[in-house]
C-alpha cells in the first residue's frame, strides 16, 4: 500500500474544497433516499423551554457520557450530566451478582442526582443488552443475531425485544445499545454473530422488527430506547478486521449496508451509534475516513437526507481515533454530526476541553444547541419512570427463548431416521462445551468476551448436558469430557458438541493469517470426534459458534451435524429438536432453521458473497429428508496462507 507524501496530503486537503470535492459529497448524499422529518409541535415546544435553562456547562454536561465505574451520583449533579452507561462486566459496586434491586437502586441514586442538577431532565443509563439483559446475573439470554436471523421469524424478533426492554427497565435502565444492522461481508469479523445475516432485506426485515420490540411501550414505562448501531458499513471492513476499512461505492454503502438503517427508521429508531471503522468510496478509491468524524454521513445523509430527529451517539472512545482527537478532546466529531459522547473514563477531561472549545468558538453554540435539543427530544419522547418490577422473574422469559433456540438451529447434515431420537436412547454426550454455559451464551454473556465465568455465574440457565438428562433421564445421559472413558457402543447414540471459545469484538477476529479451518484453532475438537466417530455408535454433533466455519473434516466424522450458533441460557431449546417428544407433549416441526450467512466449502471461503459455498444462504435440511447422505465431503490441506 502506498504511503501518503507530504504533498500528497496537502493536495488533498486543497481538493477537500474544489467542485469535485464537493459533487463527490453530493454523490454520497444523494445515495440515499429521501425522507420527511415528522415533528411534534408540543414536544418541540417543551425541548426548546428546557434548553432555554441549560447554561453552557450543563449542556457540555448532557452531552459527555460517562461509565458508572468511572462516575458517582455526586458528580453527575455537579457536572450536570445527561446519560451514563455500563460496559460489558460492569456492574452496581462491581458485584457481579448484583440483583435486579440493586441495579434499580443504583440507578435511583443517579436519576435523583440528576434531577437536582437539572430539574425535569431526566438522566438515561445504556447498556449492551444484545441478546436479552445480558449483563445481569440471572436474565434470559437469547440466541445472539446470527441465530435469530436463521429464524428468519420477525414476529419472534420482536417479542425478544420486548422480552429484553422489560428486563432492561426492571433493572432502572432505559437504553439498549441494540440492534446490530451491519450485514457481513467477510466472516472472519469477529463481531459476526451479531449480524442477522448477509441478505441487506433480512437485516432490514429483522432489524425493523428488533427496534419495534424494543420501543414498544417506550412512553409508558415498558419499552426502552433502541439503538442502529454501528452507522455505518461495520461489517463490510476489508479482510473482516475490526475497526477497519469498509470499501464500498456510495451506492452500495447505501443499498447493502444502508438497509438495515432504512427499516430501524421506519421503526421510529431514536438513536444510532457510529462505528469504529472507517470507509473508503471503491468507485473512486476516495478515503473518507473515520465515521467518527465523517460530516457527509453523520450530519448530510442520517440528519438530512434521512430527517433523522434523534441522537447520534459515539462509540467507546470511538473519538479518540479521529485524526487531530483524543479520547478527551474531540470539537471535530462534534461539529461533525455527534451528540453524545462516549467517554468512559476521561469524562472530566472532555467536558473541560468541550467547555473550553465552546467557549472560544471552536464547537459553535448552534452546533451544541443542536446536540442537546436532539438529546433532550429522546429524553421527552418516553417515560423515564419504569413501569416494570425489579424483580428477577422480569428478568427471565425461558419459554420464549427456548423457542428461539428451537427455531434457530440449522440441520446441515443428517442421517435419514436419525433424528429426533427415541426416548428410550441410551446417549453418550462427549465435548466440554456440552456442560457449558459460556460456551453456549458467547460474549456479551455477564462479561464483555463472555469469558472468566462458571455454569453457577448463570443460576437460570441449562445446558444441553442438563438438558438432555432432563430429557432422558439421568441414568440414560453419561457424559465423558474427551470421549476417552467410555466405548460409545454401549450407546444408542453420541452427542458431540465442539465449538469456539467466547469471544467479543476485535478479540474475535479471524486473522489474516488464519483461515476457517475450525480443527486448526480447535484441534481437540478433531480429536474428540475421532475419538467416538465409526465406532459402533451413531454421532450427531452440535457446533457453537459465531459465524459460519469450514467443518468438513468434522462433518465427515458426524452422521448428523448441526450449526446452533450461540443460543444462549436455554439448553432446553436443544433437546427440543434432539430427543424425540414423549407421549402428550408438543411435537415440534423439526428443523426450520435456516443460514442467514453461506456456509463455506472451502478454509479461505470468508466472502458472503462466495459462488460456491457447502450450502448457500437459506441452507439446511429438516430431517424428514428420505435421501441418503453422499459422498464424504473433501478434505483440502489447509494453504500456507489463504489470497488476501
């Protein structure tokens, strides 16, 4: 890649003002269709009579965003500040077990605070409640993303967001940064899982339908706000690398990666964050650079073009990566578009330098005016007061995501009357991840990589191994970790599950260097499976994982193989599909799931958009299907280095 001289950046930085310059912008802008703002004359009326007795430091004080780690309800009242926010493994005085009731009491301290600053503003906590509530010890946690989108059921999206607002506001909380709307373009992002799918109409479909579930009852204390994040094009980075560089024409940054955007709006979306990456127009190979403090994007396309009336707020520390910034002085993303600033620890430092930079004309006062009319247009436009119990029973919903995991598992090879299996089975269940429910809820599951936790970090969940002696019976359900202490021809059948470890963005990413092969990051799942295959026993094999891997060689070694994503608490949801039902009980439809991603034929097959994947997208098989299985799929040496 050729490195920019001196010259070069100043030619380009003469151009950022010629008429191509500025028909370049035109051409991204005009990408996107047209919308109308819809205003409420009333709620205007109040937002203007509240921002008329802000002075300028409370309004630098609704815009900085702090951690609660890194905040007292003290400091919110003297600092004035408007929105708050809890990362991935933090909780109410770092106590990981911390119930509902003292998330709900922690969150009563902050809101009184801010009302003595602010009288009737209210203050808004965030939290990345992605697949349910899932920083809370004891919550319901779904299937992420990618396993719903294998539902293809929208109807069923929706109920999960409004299972997931309820849990949010027992707790005091009134913000989800959710849903995800990046449709992939290179699995090896590590952020995979928490994409609906590769088909834009299905992230738009699903996305539509998450920000409904989500904002239903958002003025009575029921719903909570929604989030389309990360704006925009967070899955179409080059080579899948987090944070990186998406290339894209305008047009397909609008039409692919756009979508998702367009339905989250129809939905009444009250706030988008902006992605970490940055994009580059592949039509021109024009750089724009950071969406952090991209103009065009931020304030052209979302706030005009698209007459998005909401708030715009950063990522974590997202303004730091903007080229003249730092994580605590940043005027360049603020005059670009943004409103609220995620700032989780050096929130004084920003709201000094913000103070400042206003002061001296560096933000204009419109530019911040702006911001805090935005903010406090969302804050109007629900009920801070929950209307929810904080209880733990408001935090669970099992039945519906039992139905979720049911519905999200896709058959992708299968023995013909293999599946369901009879009540009377005799199973073997080999893997560890079988009595894992870290391995089964992923990141984002009680810490941010989903790691450092126990089965007993998640009271109100089951994992398959409980699942199926629940199920079977105890005495018919042996389990053997590494497949090395029993003969699985003293069994009716062996249940495998292998998968990935948890993990959360960036930690996530398939490196370069890498390719899809699941055995070459796990070779003890290989090992497992060589362990039990062909030796007198059926094996059917489950995979956790967060996106689509190349599983030949473990295929081949299954007579049934089953991609269940990463579903979360409810094991049950498993054995549904797995275990025949007993007498009385519901019969399900078998499997309905199907990919919402291709699954690659190939270790370097990391392109949604590959021609010839194992299956394509909308794969998989119910298990009913009469034919016999082929022939074995093919085994290729892994390359030294997959074509970059």
């Amino acid at each position: 890649m050729t490195r920019s001289t001196p010259l070069l950046a100043a030619t380009l930085l003469l151009c950022a003002g010629t008429p191509a310059a500025l028909a370049d912008t035109d051409a991204v802008v005009h990408a996107w269709p047209v919308r109308q703002p819809q205003r409420d004359a009333a709620l205007e009326a109040r937002v203007e009579a509240a921002l008329k007795t802000l002075t300028t430091r409370q309004k630098v004080g609704q815009i900085t965003q702090p951690e609660i780690r890194a905040i007292t309800p003290d400091e919110v009242r003297e600092y004035a500040i408007g929105t708050i926010l809890n990362g991935g493994g933090a909780w109410p005085n770092l106590d990981k077990a911390a119930t509902p009731a003292q998330w709900r009491a922690l969150s009563e301290k902050y809101q009184a605070a801010a009302q003595q600053a602010t009288p009737g503003i209210p203050l808004l906590w965030g939290t990345d409640a992605v697949h349910g509530h899932n920083n809370v010890r004891g919550a319901t946690l779904f299937p992420h993303n990618i396993g719903l989108g294998a539902t293809r059921n929208a109807a069923l999206v929706r109920d999960i967001g409004r299972a997931t607002a309820r849990a949010v506001r027992a707790t005091g909380l009134h913000w989800a940064f959710a849903p995800t709307l990046a449709v992939v373009q290179d699995v090896r992002w590590g952020r995979t899982y928490e994409s609906f799918g590769a088909d834009p109409a299905l992230v738009r479909q699903l996305g539509q339908a998450a920000v409904e579930g989500l904002q239903d009852g958002l003025k009575d204390g029921r719903g909570v706000l929604a989030t389309a994040k990360h704006y925009i094009a967070d899955g179409g980075t080059r080579r899948g690398i987090d944070q990186g560089v998406a290339h894209a024409s305008a047009t397909d940054l609008a039409r692919v990666h756009g979508a998702g955007y367009l339905g989250a709006l129809d939905a009444g979306v009250l706030t988008v964050m902006a992605s970490f990456s940055s994009w580059t127009d592949s039509a021109g190979y024009v750089q724009h650079g950071k969406m952090h403090g991209n103009k065009t994007l931020l304030t052209g396309v979302l706030k005009e073009r698209l007459a998005f009336d909401g708030l715009i707020v950063s990522d974590w520390d997202g303004v730091g990566q903007v080229p003249g910034c730092t994580d605590e002085d940043c005027p360049a993303s603020i005059n670009a578009g943004m409103d609220i600033i995620m700032v989780p620890f050096k929130w004084k430092a920003f709201h000094a330098n913000t103070l400042r930079a206003v002061e001296q004309g560096r933000i204009p006062m419109a530019r911040l005016d702006d911001a805090v009319r935005r903010i406090l247009r969302v804050k109007f436009s629900m009920s801070v007061p929950a209307a929810v119990p904080a209880t733990l029973e408001a935090v669970q919903a099992p039945e519906l995501a039992r139905r979720a995991v049911r519905e999200s598992l896709v058959l992708l090879k299968h023995r013909p009357g293999l599946l369901p299996l009879p009540r009377t089975a005799r199973v073997l269940v080999v893997g560890a991840a079988a009595d894992s429910l870290a391995r089964q809820a992923g990141g984002w599951s009680v810490t941010w990589q989903g790691r450092d936790t126990t089965n007993a970090d998640f009271p109100q969940g089951t994992t398959l191994l409980a699942a199926l002696r629940q199920r079977l019976g105890a005495g018919q359900v042996t389990f053997d970790a590494d497949g090395t202490q029993h003969d699985p021809a003293r069994f009716d059948a062996v249940v495998a599950v292998i998968g990935e470890p948890p993990y959360a963005e960036g930690e996530g990413d398939v490196r370069v260097t890498e390719n899809l092969r699941h055995s070459r990051r796990q070779p003890a799942d290989l090992a497992l499976l060589q362990q039990v295959s062909g030796r007198g026993a059926p094996v059917v094999t489950l995979l956790f994982s967060g996106r689509p891997l190349y599983v030949n060689d473990l295929a081949n070694r299954s007579d049934a193989f089953i991609a269940a994503w990463l579903p979360g608490t409810e094991g049950t949801g498993l054995a549904d599909l797995l275990v025949a039902p007993a007498a009385g009980e519901p019969a399900w439809p078998g499997f309905t799931g199907r990919l919402s991603f291709p699954w690659p034929a190939g270790p370097c097959q990391f392109s949604t958009r590959e021609a010839r994947p194992w299956w394509p997208i909308g794969g998989g098989l119910s298990g009913k299907e009469a034919k016999a299985e082929g022939k074995p799929l093919p085994e290729p040496a892994d390359p030294p280095i997959c074509p970059l």
